[in-house]
C-alpha cells in the first residue's frame, strides 16, 4: 500500500513545465508509474489546451475547444481514466489537480470569449465610413392610391369635402335611388356581386358589393343640407371578365356638386382643371352623349390616349382616345330621392375611373398589372 507523504505537493504547480515531481518518484513501482502517467498527460494537456484557447478566433471555434477540453468525453476525462486503480486518497489528490486544470480553462476561455466579443465590435481599419450604406427596404402608397390623393387634394382646394363609406350596399342605394328600371341588366348576378343569401328579395334589405359609387350621393345629400360639393372615392366590384382594360374590382372617384344655380360649363371647366392638374399638362377631351339612368343629360368625357399621343394602341381600342369618365346632371328622380325639389336644384356628376387615369399617366397598357401585387412592377412608381 502506498500513502502519499504528509504535504506532498500535489498542487498545481506540479504539473507545469519546470515544476515537475521529480526523478525520485519515477521508479516506484506501478502505480507510481499510473500516477506519473496521468500527470504528464494533464501536463501536456496545459500545453495543449492553452495553444487551443489562444487559438480560437471566434465564439464557434471557441466552444469546440471548450466541448474538447471540458467536455463529458473532452480530454480531462481521457486523462483519468486510469483513476479508480488509485487509492482514494491518491485519486483525491490527482482529482483536485484535474478540477484546478479545468478551472483555469473555464477562466482562460471565458476571458478568450471577451477578447473575440471586444474584438469583433471593433471598426476594422479597412472600414471606409464614407461609402454609402444599404438603403433599408420602405413601402410606398399604391400609384392609385397616390392618384385618389391627388385628387383630393385637387379638390380640397375648389371647397369639395371627401366622403367614404361601406363597400356593400344595398339595391335601394345601389339602383332604386338612382333611376334604374326594376329590369335593368345591371341588377342581375351575371354583373353584380350579391350576397350570399341575397340573391332574392328587394330594395334596401338586399345587400351586395357596391357596383359603383354613384348610391353613396344620395346617402349623403339626404344626411346633409345643400348645397353640396363633396367627392367620394372607392373601390367597386362588378362581376365580369378581366381584360387589359377590365378588373373584376376597380377603383372610381366621384364628384358631385349640387346647387340652385349650377352652370353645366362650370362643370366642364372643372374636368379640364382636373385633369391639367393630374398630368401636369394640359389634356385634350371631348364630350359625346351617353346614357346613364341617374343622370339627365348625361355624357361621356373621352381624353386624347397619352400612352400612344392619338395614334391608336390597345388601351385606346386604336381610336387615340379614351373613355375617362362619365358625367352628367342628375336626374330629377335622384334629386327627388335626395328630397330637394328638382326645379329649385340642379348639379354635375362626374365619376372618373381611377384605374385608367392611373394608367393614362404613367403609360401602362394592361390594368391588371396594377392589381397584381407585383413588387417589381409597382416599385417602379415609388
Ligand atoms: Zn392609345
């Protein structure tokens, strides 16, 4: 049996080049020997470990030393395996020297951790502060919807009110209102949306997506006192197919002004104005006679195509201009409906279609690119 000598110098020291235990020990017999043996591996495992930490340049290559020094089966382990054929005070010994050698790893990684993280906060001296940096990615509004602002600013500026209200109506507002005959094609499913459930029946109780905005006028007139002048932009379904010109859902704008004396060439004068003010231009139009139950007389604006200057191309139907809005005064029903005396007041309609104006401005010759949430394509407007 061998006992270690009272104050024997187990410590760390031991074990650190120049302060080995000494020749004597080496001739002992073998379990000496296993002793000695498992020292110098813990010896040479200083060495090691200490050239790994100095080593590791960032926090991944760190905590692989970490895992194979300190590990469940990191090199500490490895070196004692041998341990359990000492006497228990001899393996208390070996053990305490094994825990110092892994306290100062854990210290000399821990301080190795802070020198990377110092280090990587660092402005190398290479980094030129002057090249311009990445721009961070920023939304935009929708060119429709930068267009609805600029007409309502437009007419903010003439003394309109901007009015909004539900995209689902009713067939009182949508076409009872309005002058529509009980059999007007319009009413039927194949180009209105009607809800479900609603598909029958009549007047206010049958709800659907507004087919267009021109319902919203009477609501308003009859919520408030004349004279009017207000606009009131939105988006309207109308069940049909999609061409390059057609969307399922689309967006109009409306203004309406009505008064006890209203000249029709005001009226006329203000669409010019409008639209100067959209193209920054001025832009050529005509009037043609047109039909429209709410409106009598009732008339269609057409404006020379800006995406071909008059030469014909597949927005204009190759005729060189283009249907832009109708208008007209309304009719004395809706008048009525409002509940003002048609003889004392008259006014002027008109219901722009923001999707072709959009496209009128920025030459864009197929209106489903707008509604395509196509990043590349609507980026170009921002
Ligand atoms: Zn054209």
């Amino acid at each position: 049996m061998f006992s270690v000598p009272c104050g024997a110098p187990f410590l760390f020291g031991l074990i650190r080049p120049g302060c080995w235990l000494g020749s004597s020990l080496q001739d002992s017999d073998s379990i000496w020997e296993v002793i000695i043996a498992m020292i110098e591996k813990l010896k040479a495992l200083l060495i090691e470990g200490e050239e790994q930490i100095a080593a590791a340049n960032n926090e991944q290559e760190l905590q692989m030393v970490r895992t194979a020094l300190l590990g469940k089966q990191g090199s500490i382990t490895e070196a004692l395996k041998e341990l359990p054929k000492l006497e228990a005070s001899l393996r208390s010994e070996v053990g305490k020297e094994a825990n110092r050698l892994k306290n100062l790893f854990t210290s000399q990684i821990e301080s190795r951790r802070e020198e990377i993280v110092l280090k990587a906060s660092e402005i190398s001296p290479e980094f030129d502060c002057t090249v311009p940096g990445i721009p961070p990615l920023a939304g935009s509004l929708h060119p429709i919807t930068q267009m609805s602002y600029d007409l309502n600013d437009t007419f903010r500026s003439l003394g309109f009110e901007i009015f909004q209200e539900s995209d689902i109506t009713s067939e009182l507002y949508g076409f009872d209102n309005l002058n529509f005959p009980p059999g007007h094609p319009a009413r039927e499913s194949m180009d209105t949306y009607w809800l479900a459930g609603h598909e029958s029946g009549s007047g206010g109780e049958r709800l659907c997506l507004r087919p267009h905005l021109t319902g919203a006028s009477v609501r308003y007139m009859q919520s408030r006192k004349p004279p009017f002048r207000f606009v009131y932009p939105g988006r309207v379904y109308r069940n049909e197919a999609t061409d390059a010109r057609h969307e399922r859902a689309f967006f109009q704008y409306e203004a309406l002004v009505v008064d006890e004396d209203f000249k029709f060439s005001a009226g006329i004068v203000m669409i010019k104005s409008i639209l100067s003010k959209v193209f920054g231009q001025d832009v050529a139009v005509r009037m043609r006679t047109g039909f429209f139950p709410f409106v009598e007389p009732g008339f269609e604006i057409d404006m020379k195509c800006l995406v071909c200057g008059g030469k014909g191309c597949s927005v204009c139907k190759h005729v060189g201009w283009i249907e832009i809005m109708p208008g007209g005064t309304p009719h004395p029903n809706v008048i009525k409906t409002a509940g003002l005396d048609p003889d004392k007041y008259t006014g002027f309609y008109v219901n722009i279609g923001l999707d072709r104006l959009v496209m009128m401005r920025y030459g864009v010759d197929d209106v489903r690119l707008f509604h395509s949430s196509d990043i590349r394509f609507l980026s170009q407007f921002c």
